[in-house]
C-alpha cells in the first residue's frame, strides 16, 4: 500500500521502519529531516523522504501521523499544512499520536468536509515494542475502516483492539497512561520505603515482581530507577501532556482522577527542574530529593 508517514520520532521512525519490512511503499517526513533520512536509508528505495507534510500525502492511499500531541495533528492536517485539503480522493487518515479525544473527535469532522474518513488508533509499548512490531494499538472509529487497515496496524503491532467510534481509541490511551504513571509513582514510592528501611531495593524487586504487585511497568522501570538510567523511553513531557488531556476529558464527564492530579503535578516539579526530556521512570527522583536518598541497589 502506498502510504505517507508524518512524525518520525521515537517511536515513529521505527513504525515506519516495520512498514517497510512489511512491503509497504512510503512517503516520509518529519521536520527533522535526519529522522526521515535513517528510515530512507534502511529501505532499499521503499521509502522516500518528503519534502513537506503535503509531499508525504501525494499519491498515497493512507497517511499515518505519529506527532507529539492535538495542535501538531490539526496543525498538519487542518489548520497550518492543510494535508487534507491535498490527500488523494478516497485517501484514509489514521492518526498514531497520544491526543485528546476531544480532539480527535474535532479532526474527524474537519476531515469529513473533504469526505476523508479517521481513525483514532493511538499506542502502548514504548520504543522496544515499536522496534519489535509488538506494539498495542487501541482504535476508535467505523468497523468498516478498521477492517480495511488492521492490516496494516498489524505491521507494527501485535495487538489491535476497536474500542469504539472515533475518539474511543484515545479515551483507552488516556486510561492507559492514568495506570502506567500511578503505577510508576507507587514502584517508586516502594523502592524509597525499602531503601529508607534498610531493605535492598533489588531484594524487593525480585521477591514481589511475580506476586500480584508485579506488572510490566513494574518489571521496565524499576531497574531503570536502580540503574540510574532515565535515558527516554517516554518523556516526563510527554506523559505531562496524557495527564492534562486526562484532565481535561475527565473534567468533560465528570469522572474523579485524585491519583491523576498528584502524580501530574510531581511530573511537573520534574519539568520545572529540567527533567522533561528524561523518561517518566524519573518520578522516581521527585521521592529521592523529598528523602534525600537515592534508590540504588545494596
Ligand atoms: P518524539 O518527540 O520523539 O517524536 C515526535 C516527532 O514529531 C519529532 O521527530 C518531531 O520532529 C515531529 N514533529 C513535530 N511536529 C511536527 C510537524 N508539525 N511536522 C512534522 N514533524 C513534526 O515523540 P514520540 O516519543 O515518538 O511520541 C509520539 C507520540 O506517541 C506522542 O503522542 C506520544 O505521547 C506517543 N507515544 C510515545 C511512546 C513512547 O514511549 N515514546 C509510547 C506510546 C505513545
């Protein structure tokens, strides 16, 4: 399938990496256009870096966007490049990128005056599982579109779940991010207790990670946090970013998020402190300076 692929970050560059592998042809561009170049350089002529947003639409049958957040998508697709304005007749837009369902929503019905249809089909896995293929996709819109490009999520993806009309996938994204940085919090908050308690923090790792505090969160970060390695992964900006658009959703049907708050507002002790590029396991060190004690092994 002829496809053109906006945001090539993190995660974007190696989705878009899988995609080739998987046949298809791409069209690629980022606003740093070394990103686009290694996906380029990787693809044997299947990839060609465009030379804007609009140029990565021409010819293609779907557009990706994998962008930081709601204003870069509509900025690209509706308001400053106008990319829908340019796609092929018939074209699908999906967008990949953590929004506001509200905004999803808004950029659904943008894109319907030029007869476009969206989905809304946000990830969970980080940078491993995008390299691997194995990420989780959660999707809102038509079960018709979907049917039409799971296969193509597939390529990047080893679960993809419809979770609703369009915006749905986002809402499952935001309660996604609600327990992955509770979960990061309370991991933190453990290690500190043990090591203040004169426990090694290893020990507790080990002994409980497969009883029923265990998790995947539990198991990617916590040997982050005893290795000192908040090397991004997911930016503390980033999940900054997912807890105001929980914010803002939950305000919108009155749903209670007191976890969400505390946890949002040390994240944003972390960006004041110039810590926003640095993985969201560095919550860690809001506990560390508030016992000044670092959560090391031993
Ligand atoms: P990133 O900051 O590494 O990448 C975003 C890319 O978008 C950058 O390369 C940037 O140059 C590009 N960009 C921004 N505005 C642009 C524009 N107007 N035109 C063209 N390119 C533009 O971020 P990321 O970690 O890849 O995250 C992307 C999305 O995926 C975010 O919504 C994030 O919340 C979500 N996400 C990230 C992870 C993760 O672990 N990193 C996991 C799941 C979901």
């Amino acid at each position: 399938m002829k496809i053109g692929f906006i945001g090539l970050g993190i995660m974007g560059k190696p989705m878009a990496k899988n995609l080739v592998k998987a046949g298809h042809e791409l069209r690629v561009f980022d606003r740093t256009k070394a990103q686009a170049e290694d996906v380029a350089a990787m693809s044997n002529g299947k990839a060609v870096v465009a030379a804007n947003a609009v140029d990565a639409a021409k010819g293609a049958e779907l557009v990706l966007t994998m962008l930081p957040n709601s204003p870069h998508v509509k900025s690209v697709m509706l308001i400053d490049d106008k990319v829908a304005e340019h796609m092929e007749k018939g074209a699908t837009f999906i967008d990949m990128s953590s929004i506001n369902p509200i905004a999803s929503r808004e950029i659904s019905e943008g894109l319907s005056k030029y007869g476009i249809e969206m989905l809304d089909a946000p990830v969970s896995g980080g940078e491993p599982k995008a390299i691997d293929g194995t990420l989780s996709f959660m999707v809102g819109g038509k079960k018709a579109v979907f049917d039409k490009f799971e296969p193509v999520l597939k390529a990047m993806g080893s679960s993809v779940v419809l979770c609703g009309d369009i915006g749905a996938g986002n809402v499952t994204k935001l309660c996604n991010q609600i327990v992955v940085a509770v979960n990061i919090a309370a991991v933190s908050e453990a290690l500190m207790l043990g090591k203040k308690a004169g426990v090694d923090p290893e020990a507790i790792y080990k002994a409980i990670r497969g009883g029923l505090a265990g998790s995947t969160v539990m198991d990617a970060k916590a040997p982050m946090i005893m290795d000192r390695n908040f090397k991004p992964g997911f930016k503390i900006d980033l999940h900054i970013k997912d807890l105001l658009n929980v914010q803002d959703a939950a305000r919108a049907v009155d749903s209670p998020i007191p976890l969400t708050v505390q946890v949002a507002e040390m994240m944003k002790i972390l960006h004041a402190d110039g810590q926003g590029q640095s993985d969201h396991s560095a919550l860690a060190l809001v506990y560390e300076k508030m016992a000044n004690t670092e959560i090391t092994r031993g």
